[in-house]
C-alpha cells in the first residue's frame, strides 16, 4: 500500500508543522539539563545538539536505507504464503528520491528530525556520567540500526504494518506519531544504557538506599516542557498526515487531545505527588507532562477528547509509580525519568488506540504485537549493541570526571562559571 497523497495545501501545511518538530528536542535537551547536575549542563546541551547532528548524518547515509517509505522497494520473505516485508531496499543518501514537497520527500525530512529526538531520549539516562563520544557513538547505532529497522515495520509497510491485510488484526498496528518509534525506542535504549553505565557515584548507599540528588534548575525544566508541547502537536500532526491519511481537519482534534493529554496527566502528578510529599513537586511534574504527550502520539488523531483525559490521568499516576519503582526497587539511576517517560509512556500509547476510533476487530493484537516486539526483540538488539560498543569505546566517563563535572572534565568550562558548583556535603557523600 502506497503512502497517502498530499495535496499541494496539504503538503504545505505538513511541511511548515515538520518545521515546529524540533522544538519538541529542544524541550527534552532542557529538561535533561535542568534535571541533572549544575555541573554537566552544559554537557547535556552539547550533547543534545551533537547527538542530533549525528543521527541525522547517519539516517541520511544509511538509515533511510533500511526505513523507506511505503509503497517502495523492500526485502520480503514469504510467511504461509504471504509476503511479509521486513527491511527496506532505497539507495545510500537519499539517491533517486525526489527531494520536493512530495509525501516521500516529507517522511524524509520527519523522520531526520525524529531519529534525533529519539536519540535525545537516551542522554537524561546517561546524565552526569555519559562521555560525549560514547553518546554520539550511541547515537550512530540508533539512527543506522534499531530506530530505522524498527520504523520501517511500523511505518515504511513492514509487518507489523501488514498485519491487518495478512492476519485481519485491525488495521495492522497503528502509531501516527511515534509512541513506538521514537518513544519507546528511545526509552527502551535509555534502559540499556542506564543498566551499562550505573548508578552515578552517591546515589545508592551500600544497603541500596537511593539518595535524592535534586535536578539543579526547575526553571528550564519547565521551560523545556512548553517547548516540547509545541513541538509534539506537530509531530503528531505531522504523522497523522503522512501515516495515517487523515484530513487537515483533523489537525484541530490532534491538537486538543495532545494537549488535553498533557494537562491531565502534569495535573494528575501534582496531586499525587501532594499527597505523597505533602507539595507538589516540580519536576515530577514536568515528568507528568511529557509523558501526557507521549502517551497520545499514537491514537491522537482517532481519541475522544474524554479519552484524552481518561489515559493522561492514568499516565500521570502511572509513571510517578514506575519513577519510584525503578529507583526504590531496581536501583536503577535514571536522573530524567526517560524510562519511565518515553518507554512506559509509549507503550501505553501503543495500548491507548484500543480505546479510540481506531479500534477495529484484532486491533488489540496488533498493538500487543508491537508491544512483544520492542520488549522481546528491540530491548536485547539495543542492549547488544550498546553493550559491544562498551566493549570497544568505554561509555562511561572516568570517577574524576563525575566528581569535577562533565562540564569541567569534558568541555574545560562549567556553564555556570560565576558560582561555584562543588559542595562539601557532595565531597562527603563521594568519599
């Protein structure tokens, strides 16, 4: 099946909201910095900025390669004699392909921008201990191997997609805006290197006792999430056009649900964290919010507005839960909540077109088998990869580079050079 056509005001409406997408990185870029150390701030800037620039070299050398468009040349192998398309087959940096205002030439540029939020994702895990390189080099993993395989499934007529023409489950499975692509891979990649890297140096006592170590700035942290509310109504609208065909009247609907999908689950976590804390807590908040937008990128353009509400209310209770769960219970140290953000998040992103229009017969399936395949198959590629890569290039920044800072250790210049940024109480904790 061919990828929808555009009309010429469609596909210029498309191509100015593709415009806005970044701004949906800038807002991750200020959130990870925010919730990190004072001293690696301008670590996580940099390493925002040269992580985007690298996944979106690779994507165009090669990822694109293996993601293609629908409707175009792919690799298929035959499955109870049907077709199942599993790898695409376009030509290195984007040759033969029509660089206009075509539908082609409009996946190309999203998904260039997309590859590179999705590896945004990763760097909130790595805060305070991920060496530049190492990340960049992550990063090149991502954008050439698992996020443009994994796309090409749901979004370049892979099997998954097939799925309601082979096997009658719905309407194959359905993410109009990259709960799963972008999202849950760049969560599920976020995991894998929080388990390589480990905890920063004072965050679990020797009986496992997690230690607060508080985000440095709430006000870019809150400033980043209207940045990123921005920049996801238009990815979702955006993707909506392009992957699932729908009208520019729809675009009204998108922005509503997007919206309303964010307010009800930072709403939701204030009054959770109130009445777990006794206050409200800004940054779990901010988490909240995110994770309101990511949990309707899949559906936003088929949801009823109450249902909006209904799966961000559920998303702002749920991720505060799987934040302390994963602190409390996994020792996991993971400084921005990308787990729980973008991977829980964009599952149940995944599972929340169930309960929106379109929910078709088998529809259940389709998602659960997205599901399956980024837990069973996604999770232990990008954990390999990274893994081997530890292997070859350590990742992890060396003991005096966390206690200096990464600013100071890798850059030779704090963002914050007019304050001083060491405690005694952190000297102490250290030793």
């Amino acid at each position: 099946m061919p990828i929808p056509s555009l009309s010429p005001n469609e596909a210029t409406i498309c191509f100015l909201l593709i415009l806005l997408v970044p701004l949906a990185g800038a807002g991750l870029a200020l959130v990870n910095s925010g919730l990190g150390r004072c001293r690696s701030a301008a670590h996580v800037m940099l390493s925002s900025l040269c992580v985007v620039g690298v996944s979106a070299l690779i994507y165009v050398a090669v990822g694109f390669s293996w993601q293609g468009v629908m409707g175009r040349p792919g690799h298929s192998i035959l499955v109870g004699a049907k077709p199942w398309n599993w790898i695409a087959a376009e030509p290195f940096f984007l040759r033969g392909l029509r660089l206009d205002l075509s539908a082609e030439s409009l996946v190309v540029l999203l998904q260039m921008f997309s590859v590179g939020l999705a590896a945004i994702i990763p760097l909130s895990a790595g805060s305070d201990r991920w060496r530049l390189g190492a990340a960049c080099a992550s990063s090149a993993l991502l954008a050439g191997c698992t996020y443009p395989l994994f796309a090409h499934w749901v979004w370049g007529g892979g099997w998954l997609s097939q799925l309601g023409t082979n096997c009658g489950l719905g309407r194959g499975l359905v993410d109009i805006g990259g709960a799963s692509t972008i999202q849950a891979v760049g969560g599920l990649t976020a995991l894998s290197i929080t388990w390589i890297l480990g905890p920063r140096h004072g965050k679990f006592s020797s009986d496992g006792i997690p230690a607060a170590i508080p985000g440095h700035n709430a006000i870019l942290v809150l400033a980043g999430c209207f940045a990123a509310w921005i920049g996801w109504i238009a990815l979702n609208s955006a993707g909506a056009l392009l992957f699932a065909g729908v009208t520019n009247q729809k675009l009204v609907l998108i922005t509503i649900n997007t919206t309303l999908s964010a307010v009800a689950s930072g709403l939701t976590t204030a009054i959770v964290t109130r009445v777990r804390f006794g206050r409200p807590d800004a940054s779990l908040i901010a988490n909240g919010w995110i994770g309101g937008i990511v949990v309707s990128s899949a559906a936003a353009a088929f949801l009823k507005p109450a249902a909006a509400i209904l799966i961000g209310a559920i998303a702002g209770a749920l991720i505060f839960f799987i934040i302390d769960l994963l602190e409390s219970r996994m020792a996991t140290d993971d400084p921005g909540g990308a787990v729980s953000v973008h991977a829980v998040g964009g599952i149940m992103g995944l599972l929340a077109v169930c309960v929106s229009d379109a929910q078709q017969s088998g529809q259940f399936l389709a998602q659960l088998a997205g599901v399956s395949t980024l837990l069973g198959f996604l999770l232990p590629l990008t954990y390999g990869l990274n893994w081997l890569l530890n292997k070859i290039y350590r990742q992890r920044v060396d003991e005096e580079g966390e206690r200096q800072g990464m600013d100071l250790f890798e850059l030779g210049a704090g963002a914050y050079p007019e304050f001083v940024v060491h405690s005694d109480e952190y000297s102490q904790r250290w030793s």
